[in-house]
C-alpha cells in the first residue's frame, strides 16, 4: 500500500451505548465512517487503525488517541471512537480539532475538521433550554453534600458555594409573646395603636405662655392655662443665721482668723502642717502628717539653761534626741552638726548627751551636768510641726 486517499461519507455520528442508564442521555462514543483506497482501488479485510485528535489541521498537541483494528469492506471502514480511551468533556471541550488517520501505519492525509452531528447540536442546548427552563446553568445552586436536617433542627439557610443547607434550632417552637407593662391583658397590640383617654391630647396652638408669664396648668384639650411667675420673690425681710452678716440686703460670711481669703471651707479640710519660724522642716506634714522640726541655737551655757532656752524662747522647743539630730544630720536637708551642742538624751543621774567633740557623725559624747559649764556654743531644739 503506497498512498492513501481517505474520503469521509460521514464525518462523525454519534453511537448510543446498548443500555443507556438515563433516558435519553447523550452518547459518550463516537462513529466514524471513512472511505479508503490506495492507488485508487479500495481498501478490503481487516486493517490496524490509529486514530488521533489534534488542536491543529498540522502539527500542534495530540488530544486523544486510540488504536481499532477493522474490516473494510468494499474501502468503507466503520469505526467506533471511545471503546478503550474515553471521550470525555476534557477531550470534547469545545475548542477546534482535527482528526488523523493511520492505516497499518500509513498516515492518511489530510486531517479532517471535526465538526458537529445533529444529536450534538441539540445536547448542546438541551441541559439549559430544556432540564433549565431556558435559565443558564449558572443561575441554579450546585447539589449541595447535605440536604436534610436532623432531630427538632430546621433549615435556616443555603449555602451558596456548597448548595448544602444551613440548619438551626426551630425558632418556629415559641408561642408566647413576652408582656411587658403592669397590664393584664395577653393579647399582643398593633404597633400603631392609641390610647383614649389615657393621655392628654396635643393642641394644636396654645400650648406656650408669651412674655414671663408661666405655665400654671394644662387644660383638658391640650392647651395650657398661663398666668404671672409666681416665683418672682417679694420678700424683703431677711435674717441673717449663724456664720452669715446681712447689709440690707446682702448676704456675707461671717470671717474670722487672721487670714485675708475670703472664700468657705469644707468642713473636713485638712492643713499641712509647718514648722515655726527659724526650724528647718524635714517631711512634708501633709494630710495630717507632722514634720520633724530641727532648729540651732547659740549661747546655752548649761544643759538646764539649753533646755529652757529650747522651750520658751523657741516656739515651745525641746532639746532634740540622739535619734533626731540623726535624721537632721543624714536626711536632706541635712544639718552640719557642730561639737559641744547639748541634747536631750539624759544617759543616767547628772550625766547627759551633747555632740561628740571629734567625731560629729557620732555625736554622743557623755558629760557629767554638774562639772559640766559651757561658755558657748549652745544647743539643737526639736519640735514637730503645727
């Protein structure tokens, strides 16, 4: 066999299966009927065929292939498409082929365009126009995986990705209204509903009082009754109580202390506390708090004349303690301590403290009261602020 000239008496025609599982579905296998001669004299008895589809007349990718041996009779060979290797929508998508020949492995040229039978035409159409009511595919949802509910659960919504159903707990189940109000009735109301009656109507005019006239009641129209405001003050007769002084007629607080502020007080205010004049403060004697108050004096001859000096001739002072002149001496701001100076720690009968003469961060240096007279330096008072 030299050369091949193929001649197609019937393109393609589709083949029904034997026992179609759903009425009328579309075939999924191809006849092709083909005329073949070689040299002119048509082809008889069995051949070895290869069929192929390709996306292009020459060249381009082979789609689908499939190997059919058949008898020809008379150069007319009939052969079925799909029996080993399926014709599905992945190979039949729509776009343009071409079908190839190869007769006991002779190509056959040229290729053939596939085009469309009548029976495909019509499938074509036939799942949207008919199954669809004429609506593309597009506008339905896809079967959903599920498609009940279970037990008391209803279906609340569908998805629209999945066409499975949505299930909630049946809202349906209440037949009750939840009353409010301090009514008795049980019987549910319009929302637009009235109460005769039961409320007052609204006038349509006369319902402001003009000038500074007041309102002194509301009529059983809606309208409302005006009259001079009463609340105009036309006693002049005043008395002043406690804590108030009265000029004609303007009320005053009455001040007392020394202080030149002249606005009131709660009556549960508080007043940091300070040192007196000449002491110096350590802490702040806020809200109630007492600082330490720690003050130098010159010219205390005796532990005696110390003390008193202390006290009656600054502010009521004491000598101050070992403990105190501790903190004047360490916590800012700090004192510099100076030798010789009394304090009030008495260490035993006649024997007392003052500040250590060589050594003033210890400062406790015993001296006996009796043999003891200073011509100088003095003395620390200590009190706490007020």
């Amino acid at each position: 066999m030299n050369t091949h000239t193929m001649v197609l008496a019937s393109t393609f025609a589709a083949v029904a299966l034997a026992a179609p599982a759903i009425a009328h579905a579309v075939p999924d296998r191809l006849g092709l009927t083909a005329r073949i001669t070689d040299e002119g004299e048509p082809l008889t008895g069995s051949h070895a065929f290869i069929v192929s589809l390709h996306d292009a007349a020459t060249g381009g990718a082979e789609v689908w292939t499939e190997t059919i041996t058949a008898v020809i009779a008379d150069g007319l060979a009939y052969l079925t498409l799909g029996d080993d290797t399926a014709l599905d929508a992945a190979v039949l998508d729509g776009g343009p082929l071409w079908v190839e020949l190869q007769v006991d492995g002779t190509v056959v040229e040229p290729r053939l365009e596939v085009t469309s039978a009548a029976y495909a035409i019509r499938a074509g159409v036939a799942e949207d126009a008919e199954r669809l009511g004429g609506l593309p595919s597009s506008s339905f949802l896809p079967k959903g995986a599920t498609l009940a509910c279970t037990g008391t659960q209803k279906v609340t919504a569908i998805d629209p990705t999945s066409g499975s159903i949505v299930c909630g707990a049946d809202v349906d189940t209440d037949t009750t209204v939840s009353l409010a109000g301090s009514g008795v009735a049980t019987t549910a109301a319009r929302s637009d509903h009235d109460h005769a009656g039961a409320y007052l109507p609204l006038a349509a005019s006369g319902r402001t009082c003009t000038g500074t006239q007041k309102v002194t009641s509301v009529n059983a129209d809606g309208t409302v009754t005006c009259a001079a405001d009463v609340d105009t003050d036309t006693n002049t007769t005043y008395t002043a109580g406690n804590g108030l002084s009265l000029t004609t007629n303007s009320f005053a607080v009455s001040w007392a202390g020394t202080g030149s502020t002249n606005s009131s007080a709660r009556s549960d205010h508080t007043h940091a506390e300070v040192c007196p004049t000449g002491y110096t403060s350590y802490g702040t004697g806020a809200g109630g708090g007492s600082p330490l108050c720690i003050k130098r004096v010159t010219a205390a001859a005796t532990y005696s004349a110390a003390a008193t000096d202390c006290f009656v001739s600054h502010a009521g002072g004491q000598l101050c303690t070992y403990a105190e002149l501790r903190i004047g001496a360490t916590v800012a701001p700090t004192q510099t301590l100076s030798t010789g100076y009394w304090m009030g720690d008495r260490v035993a009968d006649n024997w007392v403290l003052r500040v250590n003469g060589t050594n003033t961060l210890d400062f406790d240096e015993e001296v006996e009261v009796v043999q003891t007279v200073v011509t100088g330096p003095g003395s620390y008072c200590c009190q706490r602020g007020h």
